[in-house]
C-alpha cells in the first residue's frame, strides 16, 4: 500500500509518477528552477521528502557540479513548486544508494 502524505499532496503523485516512469521532472525549489531525476520518497521527521538527481538548472550555491556523484540533493516535499513531468532523459550516477540515510521511512524507491 502507498501512503501518500497530506503536504504536498500533488506534488507528491507527480514525484510518483516520474520515480515509477523514470521520468525527469522540472520545478522549483528554493527560489531555483531545477531538473530533477527521482530516486527515493519517503518521510524526514514525518515531513515527505524526495532524494533526486539533479540533472540541470542551478543550485543554492548556483552551477551543478561538473562531478555526476555530487548531483544527489534531498529535497523536502512541501517546499517544491510547479512540479511537471517532463519529456526527456531520466539520469542517474553510479554512487546510487537506495538505502539513503536522508529518510527515516522510504516509500518507495529505484532499485539499486
């Protein structure tokens, strides 16, 4: 059974889909506009939480990284905005970790 948390709710299904679809997803976080790749969702101290791959846009400390390993970013849920599917590759790095010390319950996740 899928538990979808309350906080962003719709969001939440659009993270779904790209995760179970391996599709990339554009939106904004932070007052950034991102490409993200989902890996993992589950819960952070009961507040829904996503571990992406960023794949492109910019960062709080402004350009991606050229290193594909340092990509990786945890992002809370509720503080995501505009959200959508995207047409395009889905990416990943080799140092994918399914078991990600950034939740304390997983939902759901890409197999390793």
């Amino acid at each position: 059974m899928n538990v979808v948390p309350l906080p962003g709710m719709a969001t939440w299904r659009v993270l779904e889909e790209a995760l179970r679809t391996r599709r990339p997803v554009s939106l904004r976080y932070h007052d950034r506009d991102r490409l993200a790749c989902p890996h993992v969702l589950g819960l952070k101290d009961g507040r829904p939480r996503v571990l992406c791959y960023q794949a492109g846009g910019t960062t709080s400390s402004g350009r991606l990284p050229t290193d594909p390993a340092q990509r990786w970013r945890h992002l809370f849920v509720d503080e995501i905005e505009a959200a959508a599917l995207v047409d395009g590759p889905w990416e990943s790095a080799p140092n994918y970790a399914p078991a990600s010390t950034g939740f304390d319950h997983v939902v759901t996740a890409v197999a390793g």
